[in-house]
C-alpha cells in the first residue's frame, strides 16, 4: 500500500515537473502558442502559423477591422467543441449530445442580449455578411428594395454591392458621405423618398463619425422601412458606453465579434422579439447548416470580458489612441477626410501627396506598419488603386499602445510616405516601428 502511494506520488511529482519545464521553455522560446502536435504531423503548416505569429510580434497592426483576442478567446476557439454537430437551437437540436453545447450557446446569447440590450441575439452566423444575410432572407424578398451605404463612401459589400449577394439578389439604391465625410441625412431621407426601400441599412466600414442612429429611425418610419444597424465595426464602443447604441432605434442589429468587440471571427443577429423566430429560421435551416459551438464559446467567453470594467477602459484608450494619431498625422501636414476622428478609425487623404493608397500601404508594409489602401470620398483613383489608406487602433491599443506611441507611429506613417523612394530612410523607420513592437511584446 505505501509503495502504492509513493509511487502515485511519484508519476504526479514528474508530471508536475515536466509541465513547469514544459512552461519554462515554451515563455523562453517568447511563444504562449502550442504548436507541439501540428510540429510532428504536419510542420509545413506549424511552420506558417509561427510565421504568422512573429509577423503579429513584429508589426504595428492598424489595420481598423482586426485585433489581437486574449488566449482564454484562443483556447474556446481551438476546444474540443470542434467536433459537435448541433444544427437547431439550443434544446431544439437535430443532433443527440447537445447536452453542453447548449449550456455554452445559451449563455452566449444571455450574454449578447444584455451587452446589446436587445430582446433576441442569435449566436450562429459564421460572420458579419452572413449576420446582414439572415435580416435580408427574413424580411426581404428577391427583387426588393434596400437603401445601404454605399461601398466606396464606407459602406460594406453586404450593404448593397453589385458583386454581392445583398446587390446581385436585391434592387440597391445608395447613399454616399460629403466631402467632409459626413452622413448627409436630409439626402438620405431624400433617397429614401424617391426609392422607397423595404430595409434601410445603417453602419460602416470606414466612417469615423458618430452614426445617428435615432435620425436614421425616423426615415425610416417616414417611408415605412425596416432599419438594420450593422455595427460590426463599433460593437466594442457601443457595449462600452462610447457610443450611442442603436438598440432603441433599429428593428436588427447585426456585428461582427472580432473587431473592436476583440473576439474570435464571427458574426451576430440581433433583434426585437417580434422578429426572433423569423431571424433564428433564416440562419438555419435558411442559410447556414451545423453552427460553429466552437466558435460560439470562443464569442461567449469574449462578450464576458466586455463586461469588464477593464474593457470600457480599453475602450476609452482605443479613442483616445485614434485622436492621438489622427492629431499626430495632421501635424504632420496630412490630411484626414472629415478631420478628427469621433471613434476607432480614419483615412488617411493622400490626394495632395500624389501618391496611391496602395502603394502606400505596400510602403507601410515595408517599414512594419499594416495598413489597408480604401477610397477617399469622390477617389479619382479605382477601388484597387485608391487615394487613401484606413487606419485603426483596436489591435495596437489591445497590445498596450498609447497616446505618446500613436504620434511616434503618426510621425513613422507620414515619414514613411513622404520619403517613400529612400530606401534608407525606410529602413530607419522599421527599426523605429521595430523598437515599438519590442515594448509592447505580444502573446509573450
Ligand atoms: C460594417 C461591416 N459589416 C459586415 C462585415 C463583414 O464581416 P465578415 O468579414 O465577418 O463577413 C464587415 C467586415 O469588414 C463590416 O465592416
């Protein structure tokens, strides 16, 4: 019996020792990523993914639509929830085992409502187009009309654009933003008028300003006209108080849960409680089959740390990181459509400069900054080329960044492009941004 248990003590002491080994070496080789089963089966990809992670380490990411999720999202994401099939809703499954799943996805939803304040929110679609996607199967027919914000102005392709569904199954009319960048509201109602949509479509991929979301409310009772706010992009300031929240105003609203909401890739439908069964049978069985539980936990554990105090003071930083650049870029003599940002993002109007938003993002690129190249309001340039280049910062702000970071980026961003053909200045910048990344270190 005592040899028994010195034994047990024996095999737990080893494992407890090899597994602190195991930690040691793992924070020493600067990596939280465990890689060690992919490395032995299949190390061409194991080798991409390391790739991809010191890529992360070593770059400023301002590209406005990503961010840098925390490892407890990371571990949901990558569980065991892999392997469950649970078509249906929780307790209505067409598949046996659902037992937890449905634990796991009620609770998301719990969480998404109260977040929201919204009466209904289903946790399934796989992303944001298919968020927007199951409010047009619900209340729209093929051929009906739908006014959405316009691509090139800051719209989404699921607001309406021809090669989309939204614009290839339905009949589009859009509105735009004025030179300054501003929604012009009486020329959305003026639209809405003269096309009479069924569902009017509010929220942004590249707007910096506050969305009026009471205003857009009110046309679209004045022509009698569904309201979608599509809030994929400030889902996470909206939950956090820093922006006004549609929920009052909108029949849906749709986001995405890997933006500034800092979850994993996935989207949301919400709604009130008139439309909840309407929008749960669009999503399955109308567009998509067995949900993603794995996913859904990964969005349950998110939206509970966007219950954190911590995260409105996150929050706050992601604004007050914005402002920061967007100042520091302007004095640096660049210019900003419509001036100082409201929320997480900007473009940046090379117009002046000369220079195109793509290859300006390539240069960026080069000196370690990620970026994406997008048209400025009335771009003389294709949407390939572009005049500007969007810039956020959910992702730096996650990693630490602050508002004296955000000028020496800002200084980085307008060296960079100003002296795009200096080769050695390019090189001197990447160090720069290199020595930004170092202080800042990521999943280390
Ligand atoms: C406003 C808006 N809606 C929807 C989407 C689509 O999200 P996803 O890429 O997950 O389909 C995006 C993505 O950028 C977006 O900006």
């Amino acid at each position: 019996m005592e040899v028994l248990f010195y034994l047990i003590l024996l095999s737990n002491l080893k494992l407890f020792f090899s597994r602190l080994l195991y930690d040691i070496i793992d924070v020493k080789r600067g990596s939280r990523m465990n890689l060690e089963h992919i490395k032995k089966t299949d190390p061409v990809i194991a080798e991409q993914i390391e790739l991809e992670l010191k890529r992360q380490q070593e770059t400023i990411e301002l590209i406005a639509s990503e961010n840098i999720t925390s490892l407890a999202v990371m571990e949901a994401a990558g569980s065991v929830l892999t392997n469950k099939y649970a078509e249906g809703k929780p307790h209505k499954r067409f598949y046996n085992g659902c037992e937890h799943v449905d634990v796991i996805e009620e609770i998301a939803q719990k969480r998404a409502c109260e977040l929201f304040q919204v009466d209904h929110a289903n946790v399934q679609p796989h992303s944001g187009a298919q968020a927007n996607m199951a409010v047009f199967m619900y209340c729209l027919k093929p051929g009906d009309k739908v006014l959405g914000m316009d691509l090139s102005n800051g719209g989404h392709l699921s607001h309406g654009s021809p090669v989309n569904f939204s614009g290839l199954y339905f009949d589009v009319a859009s509105y735009g933003v004025d030179e300054e960048g501003n929604i012009d509201y009486d020329d959305v109602l003026k639209k809405a008028k003269e096309h009479k949509p069924k569902l009017i479509i509010c929220g942004a991929s590249n707007y910096s300003k506050i969305i009026d979301f009471k205003r857009f409310r009110e046309i679209a009772d004045e022509v009698g006209a569904y309201l979608l706010a599509d809030i994929a992009h400030i889902a996470g300031l909206v939950v956090a108080g820093l922006h006004p929240s549609p929920a009052p105003y909108a029949d849906f609203v749709t986001t995405t849960t890997h933006k500034s909401l800092r979850g994993p890739r996935g989207g949301i439908t919400m709604c009130r409680e008139e439309h909840a069964m309407g929008i749960d049978k669009a999503i399955f069985p109308g567009m998509q089959g067995g949900p993603l539980e794995h996913i859904i936990a990964a969005k349950a554990v998110a939206l509970h740390e966007a219950m954190q105090p911590e995260f409105k003071t996150y929050a706050e930083q992601i604004i007050k990181n914005a402002k920061a650049l967007a100042q520091g870029l302007m004095d640096e003599g660049m210019d900003i459509v419509g001036g100082m940002t409201e929320n997480h993002l900007m473009t940046l109007d090379l117009r002046r400069t000369g220079k195109t938003g793509k290859d300006m993002a390539n240069v960026l690129e080069r000196v370690g900054i990620t970026a994406n190249k997008n048209t400025v309001p009335n771009d003389p340039q294709s949407p390939f080329v572009t005049s500007g280049i969007r810039l956020g910062t959910p992702a730096v702000t996650t990693r630490g960044f602050k508002e004296d970071d955000m000028v020496e980026v800002a200084k980085i961003i307008a060296s960079a492009i100003y002296a795009s053909d200096n080769e050695q200045g390019l090189k001197n910048l990447r160090e720069r941004s290199l020595k930004l990344c170092k202080k800042y270190p990521l999943y280390q």
